[in-house]
C-alpha cells in the first residue's frame, strides 16, 4: 500500500503560539573571555600600576602593529577617542564635518563637541557606507573632517575619500569602531586613514570592557591624542616618576580619558585571538549568506571586490516588496523564537536631538531611510556555536517563509 504525501505542514511562530526555535535568547553580539584573560587581569591587579602603567604601552604598541599603524593612542571609550581625533583634526567652532546618517549617534555627536557642525551625506545602496558623490556634493569652504563609518565591519569607499578629502584640505576620520580586522586593497583598516578610531565595547571584536583607540601615521596627532587623554598635560605619571621630575604643563584644554592598565591588558590578551575571532565571524557570515541566498524576502549584505569585511554585525534587509510584514512584525516574530535581533541603525539625523538643533526632517537621505525600514541585524559574534547559527536560519527561514506573499 502506498501511503499518501502528506502537504508539508509549515510550524506555527512562536509569536502565534508555537514552539520558539530556541528555548533561550541568543544575542545579537556578546564578548568571549577566556581564563587567560582573567589571569592578565588579575595580575595587574597585583602590581603598583592601575591606571597608565606599562599594560597601556604594551596594548598600545602591540595594536599599532597588529593593524600596520605607526602610532596608537588609547582612550577610555571610542567616544573619547573619536572626540580626541576631532581635536587632533584641528575641528573648531565654524568648521564642518561630513559623516554618514547610517551610524551609532557617537560618530557625529563628537563634531559637536567641539562646536563644529556635522553634516550629513547619503550612503550607497549596496553597503550602506558614505557615498564618496554624496560626499563631493556637500563640501564647502567650511568642511575641515571627513567621518566615513566601516558600516557592519565592511570598510568606507576610502580610497575615494581620503582623495577628496587631500583635495579640499580635509582630515579623514575612519570611524572602524566596527571593522578591527577589516581589509581594504589588502591593507588593514587602522592603517589607511589620516586617524583611525576603535572601538573595544564587549560586542566588539576585542573588548577592554569600555575602551577604544586612534591609530594614525602622524606623530603630531599622536602626540595631540595623548595630551587630549590626559587633561592637556604633557607627560604622563609614570615618565614622571622615571625621570625623578614633578614638573609637567597643561598645554592644552584636555580630559581625563585614560584606560587603565587593567583593560589594558584585557586588551592585550584578547588581541591574541584576535584572527581567530575574525576567522569564525567571516564563517558564520558564509554560511549565512549561503542560507539566504534562495530566500527572496531577505537581501544578505553585500562585499564589494578588494575587501575583506570583520562583520561586526551581520544585518540583512528585508525584500518588503514579497513580504505581507514589515520590519516591526518580522523584528517581533524573530524575537518571540528567542533570536536577539537588534536594528542598526536609526538614521542619525531622525534622533530627536539632531531634529530640535538642526531642523533635519524625513526624506533628506532616501538610501539611508529606505535601508532603515528593512534592517535587521542578525546575531553575529565568534563565541556563536554550530547550533546557535543554525538556530538563526531556522528562524529566519520559518519566519520570512510565514510572511512571504
Ligand atoms: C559606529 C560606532 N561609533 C562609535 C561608537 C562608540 O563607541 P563606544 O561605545 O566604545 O564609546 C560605537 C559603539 O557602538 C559605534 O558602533
């Protein structure tokens, strides 16, 4: 007797009351620390250096050459040294700086510390990363910085902008906050920029807790950086202390922004798999994009030819068109089968603060807002297991399978 083909039977969401993909919430990004990194924290705790002792060097140089950078110059949190770059880059009071809408508010919110005036440009369709056209369309005779964004941890079009920007006199500003790791034209990102900015949050991919760090060819802006961290003085505790002095100046109006000697050497264990976090984030975004690749509701992001991308963040956008949702209903659906979604970003210029000051409404930078309708970051971090990345296809595919039209 043959038996008949029963239709396949699709399960019921979880936000419909079926059983959820996993049985706990899997994160969008989580840090890994391992026993080593608790042993180098421990042992400077036995030290006589908390604060700038000998780990921040280490890290520092350590950094500097893992990334090909001459100097790097730490902070206590990558919006200190995005705020220490904007200085180093000379920004002042009736100066501007074009950044990208499609970012963490930070990148320009540190324009403004200084009194300048960040100025928006649109991104391009395919990575979501400062449009160089845009770019060029916005520069005026007050434009000092370029801020291009390593979106997700794919690197900025920065050859186009680091040329624009010599032309017009402007300093380049990588915000790479998401692309340690990254390469552009076989160069790793940290090297290429006039300043590079870092940032060591625990979903980065090295963390010191809080922390972040600008990596720079130039001595004059490393030295600048370091005087910025340090309330403007220009020598540090401990070379004091080694060369028997009391004396030192405050040459400049600086801040506390130092990181410690103990995130320090977080830091400087965590550096150490470093390439190994990398390698697992480019083989769960393979495997990822192999996944979806047959899936017409979801868009994968795209790599362009010549980079190597650290994906930060894995974040698809949904092909609304043929689906009967929209981002809201997909976001909750995916959240009900305990997958951490998140959504990066609200287009900077939208936040209430930046409409209040500076009159932005709705419809300024069409390719940011039309990506921001659609995104949906998927967790993406090293520490994800076989079965964490399987969970999440699982649930992408039934939940995008449900909403398909
Ligand atoms: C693009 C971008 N810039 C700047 C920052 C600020 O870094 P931090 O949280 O270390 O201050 C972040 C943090 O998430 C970021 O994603």
């Amino acid at each position: 007797m043959t038996l008949p083909v029963l239709p396949t039977t699709r399960e019921a969401l979880a936000i419909h009351g079926g059983t959820p993909v996993r049985k706990t919430l899997l994160p969008y990004g989580r840090q890994s620390i391992t026993e080593e990194d608790i042993q180098a924290v421990v042992n400077v705790l036995r030290t006589d250096w908390l604060t700038t002792g000998p780990k921040v060097a280490e890290l520092e140089e350590a950094f500097a050459a893992w990334v090909g950078a001459k100097h790097a110059v730490s902070f206590s949190s990558g919006t200190a040294a995005l705020h220490g770059a904007a200085f180093a880059a000379g920004l002042k009071l009736s100066d501007e700086a074009i950044t990208t809408p499609m970012t963490f508010a930070a990148t320009a919110n540190c324009v403004l510390y200084l009194g300048a005036t960040p100025v928006f440009a649109d991104v391009s369709s395919d990575t979501l990363n400062l449009d160089p056209q845009q770019v060029a369309a916005h520069i005026t005779p007050r434009t000092r910085a370029v801020l291009p964004v390593d979106y997700a941890g794919h690197p900025a079009d920065l050859e186009s902008i680091q040329e624009l920007a010599a032309r017009h006199g402007c300093i380049v500003i990588e915000d790479a906050s998401h692309a340690l790791g990254a390469e552009y034209k076989s160069c790793r990102v940290g090297s290429i920029a006039d300043m590079t900015v870092f940032s060591f949050h625990p979903v980065k991919h090295l963390t010191t807790g809080e922390g972040g760090m600008v990596t720079t060819k130039r001595a004059d802006f490393a030295e600048t950086l370091r005087r910025f961290r340090n309330h403007g003085i220009s020598s540090d505790a401990r070379q004091r202390q080694r060369d028997g002095q009391w004396h030192y100046e405050m040459v400049l109006l600086g801040f506390n922004y130092r990181l410690t000697d103990i995130a320090c050497a977080l830091g400087r264990s965590q550096l150490q798999r470093l390439e190994a976090n990398l390698s697992r984030r480019r083989e769960i975004a393979s495997r990822y994009t192999a996944a979806f690749r047959d899936l017409e509701g979801v868009i994968s992001p795209v790599m362009r030819v010549g980079v190597k991308p650290a994906w930060h963040l894995y974040p698809i956008r949904l092909n609304l068109e043929k689906l009967t949702a929209d981002r809201a209903q997909v976001f909750r659906a995916l959240r009900a089968e305990n997958i951490g979604v998140n959504v990066h970003y609200i287009p900077v210029h939208l936040h209430p603060y930046y409409r209040d000051r500076f009159g932005y409404r709705a419809g300024q930078y069409p390719v940011a807002e039309d990506a921001y309708a659609r995104l949906i970051s998927l967790p993406m971090f090293h520490g994800m297991s076989d079965q964490d990345v399987e969970d999440v296809i699982t649930a992408v595919h039934r939940v995008i399978g449900h909403f398909a039209r």
